[in-house]
C-alpha cells in the first residue's frame, strides 16, 4: 500500500456519522509497519479493491472500514505465540478501533460474523495474531434484532423470584437414563428447592431418552411440585437440534410440558437461535459449547464477551457461561465482562440473566455472589444438587440453605450446624476460594 | 478420580464394536497426570457423572468416551501457549485417540458439535490446552447424511471441464457496485476463459445490490457468455444470510440466473447448510469466514481439516479453503491436509473440490498444481483477474494462458512472450514461491 492507500482508512470520529458504523476493539501483534497493517486490517474486512481497472472511482469513503485509534508498542522479543506462518519482521503489540459501515451487510448475524470474524480480519496482511475484543453497534442497527423475548426481568416474573439469584441445575447422570427417572431426580430437586431443573447440553433429543417423552415426564413432575410447593417451576429441555427441526422440537417439547428451552448457541448457529426466536413461545436459554475453542487464548481468536453480546442480540433470554473457579480455566475479569454483557444497556435489547457456571454447590455460592456483586445472576451446579450424598432434593435444599445465610449475612458455615444438607453439601465438596 | 474411575474410560478397539464410535485425535497439554487427564477428557464428553446417588449402576460400559490411545512427553518449559487460568503441576504434552460413542447424540450436526468441541473437550480438568486434530466416522454414521449433492464429478459434468483446474475468479470490487457494472465485470471474466465469476463472500442481499437484480444481471451475462464462447458457465452467487432466509433466497437467485450458491459456512452454521442442502437445485459452495478464530494455531482450537470434512458432510460440493504462499498463513502441510480431505473416501459421502485460494494470479497458479499433485482443485483468483492491468477478460485470460503452458509442459514465462496477458500477469503480480 501506498502512504496515500493507508491514509484512506485512517478516520475521526468526528468525520464519520457513527449511527452507521459498529465499533470493533482488536488486539494485534504485527510484522512492519503497524500503521499499514491497521490499514490492511481495515481494507481486508471491506474495500479490497476499491476501484476497477480503469475507472476514476473510490469506494472507500462509503464502503471502507475506517481506523479511529491505533497504539503500537515493539515487542523485542516477537510473537507471542508460536505461528508457523508468521511473517517476519520488527513486530508490535496493537491496539486498535474500527469503524465498519453496517451498510455493508446488513442487520443479519452471518453477515455480521463475516464481516468482523471473517477472512479480512483473520488474514490481513503482516497480522499472524489478532483477538476481536469487543463490539459495540449503534442503536440504530441493534433496532432490527428482537433481543430477548422475556429478557432477565421477564424469568424472574415467570418465577416470581425477585432479589434473589435463579437457582439452576443440570440433572445427572446426564447421559443414559429413560425419561421416567430422569423426571423423578427434577422433580426432587424442585422440591428441594431448584427453580430451574435442566437436561444436560449433550443430552437433546436421542432415541433411548426422546424429548418427547422426556418433557413429558419432566413436565408431569414439574406440575406436581409447583402444586406442592405452591412456587412457579421451570424444566428447561434441550432442544438442541439440527435448525430445520428447531421449531418443531419447540412444539413438541412445550406441548409436552417444558416451559422454557435450551439450545447450544454456537454448535446450532446464532442465526438459528435468531429463527427460533422469532417462534418460541417459552424462554430460551444459550449453552456454551464450542465458544472456548477460539475465546481462551488472550493472544488470538476473539474474547467471549463479544459471544454474550451476540447471544443477546441473537434472543437469548439467559446465557449459560463458563464461570468463576478454577475447574472453568477463565480469569475472573473476562467472567466478569460477559456477566456486564448480559446487563448492561444495549439500546432497544433487553438485558439477559448470566448463569455462569463450573463444579458449583452450596460450598461455592458465597463467592460467586460476592464477585457479582449483585443478585442478577443464574447459578448452576450439577453434581452440587444430583451428586449431593442425600440426593437431588437434599442438594437443592443444600444451595437455598447457603442462600439464606448468604441473605441473612449469617456465615455459610455457622448456618450448616442445624441444616443437614447445606453441612454434607460443605463437607462433600469442601470450601471453594 | 480413583484408578477404578480411571481405568474405566480406557479401552483397546478390540473390546468395543467401532461401528457405534466417532474416533478423535486430540494433541494436549496437561499439568499433573496424563493418564487422569485423558480419563477426564474422556469422562467430561460423555458421561460426566454415571450414577445416581444411592443407585448401583454403571452408564460407562454403554455410554463413555473411551481412550484408545495415550501418547505423553514431558514438557519442562511448560505450557507451549500463556494461560492466564491454567493449573499448575508438571506438564506433559500428549497425543489421545478417544472413542466417542455416537449414540450418545445422533447424526446431528450441531449434537456432533457440541460432543465433539463441547464444553467437555475444553474444559477438561488438567487440560488449558487442546487441539483437535482430526475426526473419523464410521460408514454407517455417514449414512445418515446426504453429503454433496453434486459434488466434483457433478460440477465437472455441469462445466465439460474435465482434466484441468476449475478456474474460479472473485468479482472486484468486492463491496459497492450496483448489478450492473457488477455483471459486466463477470461477463468480461467469462469470456477471458472463467468458469466461475463468484460474489465476494462479503457481498449478500443488501439493498446498493440486491441479490434478485444481481442474480438476474449476472445471469443473463452468464447466457451472453456462454453463447459467444460456446462452453458452460458458471455464475455462484452469495446468499449467506439468516437461516430462515436460506430458500428463500435460494430461489430467488436460481430464477433469476445463479446456477451456483454461495455461503459462509461457519457464520450460517453447518446445520443451515444441511437443510438448504436438502433443498437445493445448483451445487453449494462454501467459504472459510471464522473458521481460522480456532483453527490457526499449532496448540490450541481445532486443525482445519475437521471442519474441511464436517463441510463435506454437510454438502457442500466445493469448499473455498485458504490456500499455499504467505498470505494465507497456513502451512503447506495443512492445506494439503484440507485438500484431501475433500477427496479421499468418506464413506457414502461424494467427494467435493477443494478450492485453496489466497492471493492468486497467472504467477502463482503452476506453483499450487504443483504442491497439490493434481488437477483436483479449483483455483480463485480475485485481483489476479479482476484486478489485471488488462482489466477482468485479460486478467482471466492470463490464467487459462497459464494453465496452457503447464499442460503443455512449457515454462510459463516462456509462453509469456506470445501472450500478452499472461506477460502482465507476471509482471503485475510476480511470481510466487
């Protein structure tokens, strides 16, 4: 590129009518001149050729994605991480903000994910390294995407839990079993105290436990302890699927009983979830999968906030994600600013309920209030309720005894002394930091 | 876990009937002890807990991952790659081959996912790192996908090319010209010698060029060209969009004159594509946005291959990949890996062309025969053709004057002299390793 070539991708604020841009934040490590590689990166994921041969044309000033901020510091001791294709050079630790004109793809996820995870992002030229870390869209572009039907405020309606955490949990074994006792380890933990009993994100509609009957059964068992208990329950069915059957299984499993649907975000596609959306009558929940294969490293890929945003803007009305501890090998500020994700303000889309989770129990739940900060939180053990050495019911009853001294600002332990359930729960799965 | 839990996630292939299993080759690195680790990355994909509190039973012996094969050496450096989260201990690069059963989720693509790169690969205790490096299935798993509808037979039936490369070319400008212009820069490409005049994989239905009047224009080019040079052509046109608008669109452009379709794999998502798969009258051409955010480096994420295949299996008839020289980024050996991929035996599942593309021109094209053994590929030029001094009918011209040259057996730069193309092809673009 020419020096005239880079500065036409270069960019104020102030020139550009933001309403029609979405702001990305990359991370970079570079060979040669930083200033020409932003300007590669910001040509790659629009303009590449921004005229014909022939033609006195420039399509950059509608077309071009624009640099708004670029810092470079040399790295003397190279990349790193080991590429085996990394170009060589003097190279650089970038920071940088582009401006990318939505009117170039429109208010559609792939188009979306094209554009600032695509082939000019992963493949601009003298970048080896790179990690999209964060996004931000205009709210005239968010204005087209439904958002989350029910949405954080909307779950806690349905469950009439207010100032509280929601109170998930994976029912285990979470492969193998028929509907019938799979339906009877939810209905004890509802009893216990659950709010929400979930299939596991592997287990979706198979032929030795098919959804139908599952939800069935599990919404038999759901219906007897909302009547027993006297409070609203949720079974929360996977419906994990192929996209042509996604609104099928919706009906099947809602008929049947499940009011509210989980379905694994990445592995089906953002844009599927968006489809289902548009139909789903119940809530519906994201899963994880799949996202940590290109969001761990903070050297390459993309951070995964950028995942919750978009699983927000897909409908999502609670994200399941990786969360504190170290079983989940995510650092605490990164779980931090996907729960900021799910709450924050998003223009016209409605905030979504975090649920980050990994080998949680009552023996947990103390810290990870205390590293929110807040109640607006999902939390969701597995083997914390199902492994529970007095059983499902006993390992629900175990996570609200933890709450109530939580609530009462009792220590978790001094509670355990006269509730059994919360003391095996401490003793089987000890303190966690 | 004890060595009884251990041992029950190993098995030798004798013991189990393959035919129920997906086989997978992990590389890994631990902290702590391979052999708990492998156990762990087994246990977490499968059957995470396989009993109930207080039931004697067992879900393993039907329901388990199981390791085949534990390969392990000492890392004294380390890990290869900085993880802010990764536990500490002693650390062991490995190589596993784990036994997945297939039963546990179906001929799903998004279930296959969610087993395969799910949140027990990743989040394996003692594992920060892994790679997933390749993916067998068995014939009879296979058969329950249709595969390529056409796939590299039926595109070189629809094109009478046979013996040759397939000579794609990428419309440039990528991003702002109306239809119009558009067609008649793919018009000139035909008749330079073009099989394919594709959209950018940036460029969708949007409404400066919308896919309906683009279709039309582009088709009816495409008839003009086909009449003046007497040799079918192709013109694939992009409709990566929202799932839901998949047939539609679909429709909507092989009405108007596409006789091939684009989409972006990962961005729509595997399962998107099965179901216009299913739906489909033209052959379906992927490209590779996304797929290097887990794919590029050596330690971490997934080899590209694996979604080379999981691409085929969804099918597609071509697969636009990135291709050999530095721009790309991808090492040779890895792009071979993605070529055969397309090619070798899959059980019931059609070969499909593998497209290995980057930066090509006339200069680079004997290099990429020549490293790939065959004239099994597709070659996609972008400014190589469209960007040719000569402008798109020179730039396609210089291509096949290349490939003249090769199939004769004469040095390129030779045939240079009587071909004025070809000669500003290599002068405009040079010529590449």
């Amino acid at each position: 590129m020419t020096k005239d070539d880079i500065a036409g991708f270069f960019a104020v604020r102030a020139d550009l009518n933001l309403d029609d841009y979405i702001e990305l934040d990359f991370s970079f490590e570079c060979a040669g001149d930083p200033h020409e590689a932003a300007a590669h990166l910001a040509s790659e994921q629009s303009t590449a050729q921004w005229r014909r041969v022939g033609v006195d044309e420039d399509f950059r000033p509608r077309f071009a994605a624009k640099v708004l901020d670029l810092r470079a510091e040399p790295r003397p001791s190279g990349f790193s991480i080991p590429v085996e294709c990394a170009v060589r050079g003097e190279v650089h630790a970038c920071r940088a903000t582009i401006a990318h004109p939505h009117g170039n793809f429109g208010p559609r996820l792939p188009n979306l994910l094209s554009a600032v995870l695509g082939e000019g992002v992963f493949f601009a030229p003298g970048i080896p390294l790179i990690r999209l870390e964060d996004i931000r869209f205009p709210a005239s572009y968010l204005a087209a995407f439904e958002g989350p039907q029910f949405g954080l405020n909307g779950l806690r309606e349905r469950l009439k839990a207010f100032d509280r955490p929601i109170f998930f949990g994976v029912i285990k074994p979470n492969i193998g079993l028929p509907p019938e006792p799979f339906a009877e380890l939810g209905y004890q933990s509802w009893l216990g105290g659950l709010d929400i009993a979930k299939d596991d994100e592997m287990l979706a509609d198979i032929p030795w436990c098919p959804l139908k009957a599952r939800a069935a059964a599990l919404g038999a068992a759901r219906r007897r302890a909302e009547q027993e208990t006297g409070e609203p329950k949720i079974y929360l069915a996977n419906i994990t699927d192929e996209v042509d059957r996604l609104i099928e299984l919706h009906d099947v499993a809602v008929e049947a009983g499940a009011n509210a649907l989980l379905v694994n975000a990445m592995p089906v596609g953002l844009s599927g979830v968006r489809m289902l959306r548009r139909h789903a009558e119940v809530p519906l929940i994201a899963h994880f999968p799949f996202i940590a294969a290109f969001s761990r490293l903070a050297g390459y890929g993309v951070h995964s906030r950028v995942f919750t945003r978009l699983q927000r803007l897909a409908g999502f009305d609670a994200v399941i994600m990786p969360g504190f501890g170290p079983r989940m090998m995510t650092p605490e500020h990164e779980v931090v600013a996907c729960i900021h994700a799910c709450l924050e303000p998003m223009g016209p889309i409605k905030p979504c309920l975090p649920v980050p989770g990994g080998s949680d129990s009552a023996a947990t739940l103390e810290g990870v209030f205390h590293k929110i900060g807040s109640t607006d939180f999902g939390f969701v053990p597995g083997r914390g309720v199902f492994g529970h050495p007095m059983g499902p019911r006993g390992g629900a009853a175990s996570i609200r005894q933890a709450w109530q001294a939580i609530a009462r600002g009792i220590p978790v332990e001094a509670h355990a002394t006269a509730n059994p359930e919360l003391k095996a729960a401490l003793e089987a799965f000890g303190k966690r930091g």
